[in-house]
C-alpha cells in the first residue's frame, strides 16, 4: 500500500498502523515453521559472530512448536460444543435458508462463528460483512421485487473480514451507540490469464446506503505512485454499514490486544 494520501482509497488509519505490527507477528506465529523462516532475522536474528553461512544452516534447522495455534484451538472450540441457539424472534426463513449455510460456502453458523471467533482471539478483533450480490436490471426496466430475489436464489450472506482487511473506518457517536461512517476493505482475488492466473487487489469502501469498488489504474501506476480508479459502484439501501465487528480485547476503536 502507498504512504499516507488523502487522495489514495489504500491510505491506512493510524489503529491499523499501530495494530499491522502486532498482526503480524500473530501470522508468522500461527504460519509455523515455514513463516518464521521466512520472516528470518525479523524474529530469528543473527549471533554477533555469527556467519551468513551459518545463520543460514541454523535458520534451516529451527523449528517453531505451534503451541498458538493449538491454543487457539483449545480455546476456540470450547464455546461452540453446543450449537449456538437463536432467539424465538429469528425468522424462520432465516432459520430456514440461511443459518444451514451462512456464507454460501457451506459453513452454517456454529462453523462460521467459531471461526470468527478465533480469529478475533488471534487478532484482538474480527469483523464479518453482511453482503448480497448487485442485482442486475431487468430486462423490461421494470422494479425488482423479492419474487424476482428468491426465483435467481439471490441472499445476503455472511463474509468473514479479517482485521488486517480493514485499512481504515470511522465512526460516530451517534444517541450514546457507536455507529460506522466509513469503511475501507482490502480484497484480493485472481483472475485467469491463458493457462495462468493474476493475482489482483481492489479496495471496496462502505458508506451507509452505498457500495463503491476501486482499483488500481495500471496506466497511470507507477513503481512509487498507486493510482485508484473507481470502477464499480451501487446503492446497497440500507442507512446503516452491514458491518459488525467482535472484539476479543478491546482498547480503543479498531485496537486491542492479540
């Protein structure tokens, strides 16, 4: 990502920047053996007298016993050996058609929300987007309406946004409850070229009742220069950011303690 810019949608916030240290020394930890080698000298540093040659052999050799990972799976699962219940006034549709598979990948919600919950025990906090697809125009140019909803088996569903996803969100106090404003997701995905794939970013941002997709412009980007470009964007009509966030430890807003 760039440096600070106002004009750049990539900008982080400074809780991101505080927190993407302490992310990351989660991620190496949780990538086991293979992660901290790479990390090298970042958390396996060279002896004083210590030659490349030997760091090198050393560094082969080291082994990381994940004892985070399995923690986190001790403490993750113990909420969840009951299946979480819903209260009486959950709609049975949603009982029905949703909660059996939250994310459209098959999880129902004792699976999504255990895996929420660990990587908010992992990272401080975790977040999960209520999303649903746009809906295309009608051919005729007349209303959507639920019917035609239901008949292409369009619904919302659940995404699970890992906190290093997040570059940057605001929010207001608004009648004593904090309420989002603004939220800047990082996504990546790939798309085939020939037989091979490309690995791409956007960056999605949120506002209440709005939806906005940018990328970048690989005309005008440059080795030290990110430029974004707007290439998507629709109204979602909601007056609110479907974003939640479960916060493990908490110390401030978007901060906390892995």
């Amino acid at each position: 990502m760039t440096d600070k810019d106002a004009n750049s949608p990539a900008t982080t916030s400074c809780a991101y920047d505080y927190m993407a240290p302490r992310w990351n020394v989660i991620d190496t930890l949780l990538g086991g053996t293979e992660s901290m080698r790479e990390a090298g000298e970042t958390y396996c540093p060279m002896h004083p007298e210590e030659t490349p040659e030997g760091y090198a052999a050393r560094l082969k050799s080291t082994v990381l016993t994940n004892y985070v990972e399995m923690t986190l799976d001790t403490l993750s699962g113990k909420p969840f050996s009951e299946e979480v219940k819903v209260n009486d006034d959950v709609p049975q549709p949603i009982q029905d058609k949703i909660l059996n598979d939250v994310d459209l990948q098959g999880n129902n919600l004792n699976v999504f929300c255990r895996l929420w919950f660990r990587e908010g025990m992992a990272k401080a906090f975790c977040h999960v987007l209520v999303d649903m697809p746009a809906p295309a125009i009608k051919g005729d140019g007349s209303p959507r309406t639920l019917a035609d909803d239901r008949a292409e088996g369009m619904r919302p569903y659940w995404v699970l946004v890992k906190p290093e996803a997040v570059l940057f969100a605001r929010a207001a106090i608004e009648n004593g409850a904090e309420v989002l404003k603004h939220v800047r997701i990082v996504e990546t995905y790939t798309e085939q070229d020939g037989f091979a794939e490309v690995t791409k970013q956007r960056i999605r941002i949120l506002e209440p009742g709005k939806v906005e997709l940018w990328e970048l412009d690989p005309a005008k980007t440059k080795k030290d220069k990110e430029v974004w470009i707007m290439v998507d964007t629709w109204s979602t009509g909601l007056t609110y950011i479907p974003l939640v966030t479960f916060y493990a430890d908490r110390s401030d807003f978007m901060m906390g303690k892995p």
